[in-house]
C-alpha cells in the first residue's frame, strides 16, 4: 500500500513539474506597414491600437508598427496583406480604384462636404466595400477619414482658369482625373516623396488636406491654400484573413473591440488635426482663405462631372452607395 502510495504521488510531483515546465502560449508577433509619418495622427492612432492590443491580450498578440512607408510603399501595402506579407496594414482607399472602382467613393469631389457626411458615407459603403476586401483575403478593422482636401498653389487662384498648366500632384486616379480637367498637369506623388517633389519643382500644386500639407512642410514652396471642403478620402486598416482565423477567439474579439475604440478616436484625431494644421500652415507664412465663390462654383461643376464619371466605373454597387448614403 505505501508503496502504491509513494508512486502515485511520485507521479503527481513529476506532473506539477511538467506543467511548470511547460512553455506559455505562443506568443503572436504582426507586422504593421503604415504610409504615413509616425506624428501623423493616423499613425498615432494606429500605435495606440497597437498598444492596446498588446495590453488587452496579456501580450499574446503584438502588432508592430512601420510608419513612414518604412517598411512597404503605399502602393505595395494592400498586396502585402492580400498575400501575408504582412499580416495588417494601413491604406488609403481611393488608391485602389484601379482595382474596384468602389473604393473612389471618397475621391468624388464634393460629393460630401461635412465630417457628418462623411461618416454617412462611410456608412453607406461599408457593407460593399467589406465584400470587395473578403474577395481579397482581408478584412476590414477600422476606417478614419482624414480631414477634408483643399487646394494648394504656389500662386493665387480665383478661378480653374488659373488652374491651367500647374504641375499637379494626384494620389489617387481620381486626383489623376481632377488634375486633367482642372487642364493641370497630373504627376503621380506618394506621400512619403511629397516634400521633395515639391522642393525639386516637380509638383506646383495639388489637393490634398491640411494635415498632409504640415507634414510635409509645404510653405517651404507653395504660399496659398483654399479650403474648398473637397472631399474625405479614408484610411483603412485591413487585416489578412487568414492572419485574423489563426487567433484564438478571444484575441479576435480583442481585435474587434480596439478597433471599434481606434476607429471612433481617430475620428475625433481627424477633427482636431484639421484645425491645428490649418493654424500651422498660417502661423508659417501661407495665405490660408476659402475659394472665390466663382472658383467655388466652377469646383462644384466639376464634382457633378466626377460624380456621373464614377457612377457610370463602379456600376449598380456604385450606384446603391450612393443612394443609400442621400437617404441618410
């Protein structure tokens, strides 16, 4: 009996030792590529979900962070999570209207005029642009707009006639197409080489937000800005699919639950970067006012021809987007 005894309990201290012995739960590492600055408030943003998905998840899921398209360009982050690449990343939708015009909904010109527009759009698109991304193994986590486009030149305009011959930097293809009938000159210029397209004469003019313009310093050589109130392109933070279906099902409950948290903090960020970075690009030289009312009006004709232009891309899918979003 005692030697029954002494075995059995033998067994229990191997067991306890082995049980102490035995690694914890493998630890999930992300990596993250973002296109923009690490100051820029998307960027921040993002950090701050990063965080807090570490802290939530006792540190069985960090997500790194590459700002500054550090780690892929602009252009490349989309395929780099559609492919695992990288298993999350920051893009800026309109960039993939080649790929479905869907995604130029935030690129139509004045189609919204307001951040409450905005969102309604937002919400609008939403469930069709969901679709589009499951088609290409991701997922999409949250969306933060950015504070709305103006007009920049490095001389005064009053009218599209003053318009004619810039050299315009586009973004996206409908920045591309804006540039075309504004009878601009359009050259394709990522964030991340802003600055020294303009340094070096290669851009003159563009459309692009306030908080893009401090980023890059653009007093330094453009010295008018008009808030035309264009439009809100979105940042999206998509996550590869099969990346997300590998997490244990309270991490992805935790990556749901942050993003919710990013999404509504970022929009907030949005809000107050639009009105810091409009008083900076004042506070350093530029003449800061809002369109002539004839180039106002000219801007909006041309928002009407881009409306039916991409309407006529993105088809009946396009067409309920923006019915839904008029009713709301």
């Amino acid at each position: 009996m005692r030697t029954i005894l002494s075995a059995t309990v033998a067994m229990a201290v191997l067991a306890l030792g082995a049980a102490a012995a035995a690694p914890a739960a493998a630890q999930t590492k992300w990596d993250m590529p973002m296109a923009y600055p690490a100051t820029n408030f998307h960027s921040v943003n993002a950090q701050k979900f990063a965080e807090a998905v570490k802290s939530a998840s006792g540190g069985q899921l960090v997500i790194t962070t590459h700002p500054g398209a550090s780690l892929f360009k602009l252009p490349e982050i989309k395929r780099a999570v559609q492919t695992g690449q990288a298993q999350i990343g920051e893009i800026l939708g309109v960039s993939l209207e080649n790929e479905s015009a869907l995604f130029g909904v935030d690129g139509v010109p004045f189609l919204t005029a307001s951040y409450a527009d905005a969102k309604k759009l937002y919400e609008a698109s939403k469930p069709v642009i969901g679709k589009q991304l499951d088609a290409w193994n991701a997922r999409l986590l949250y969306a933060v707009a950015w504070p709305p486009q103006g007009f920049y030149a490095n001389k005064p305009i009053a009218s599209v006639k003053d318009m004619e011959g810039l050299k315009w930097r586009a973004y996206s293809p409908a920045t591309n197409r804006l540039g075309e009938l504004l009878k601009s000159q359009p050259i394709t210029v990522q964030a991340a080489e802003l600055s020294q397209a303009l340094a070096t004469g290669k851009v003159n003019s563009m459309a692009t937000s306030s908080q893009t313009g401090m980023d890059s310093k653009v007093w330094e050589q453009l010295k008018y800005f008009y808030d035309v109130q264009g439009w809100q392109p979105k940042n999206m933070v998509i996550v590869n699919k099969d990346a997300f279906a590998k997490l244990d099902k309270k991490t992805q409950d935790i990556v749901l639950a942050e993003a919710k948290k990013a999404e509504a903090a970022g929009w907030a960020a949005s809000e107050a970067a639009q009105k810091l970075a409009t008083e900076t690009l004042a506070k350093n030289g530029m003449t800061v006012s809002p369109p002539s009312a004839q180039f106002k009006k000219e801007l909006q004709e041309i928002g009407k021809v881009m409306t039916e232009e991409w309407l006529k891309k993105a088809g009946a899918d396009g067409k309920a987007i923006v019915d839904a979003y008029r009713k709301m």
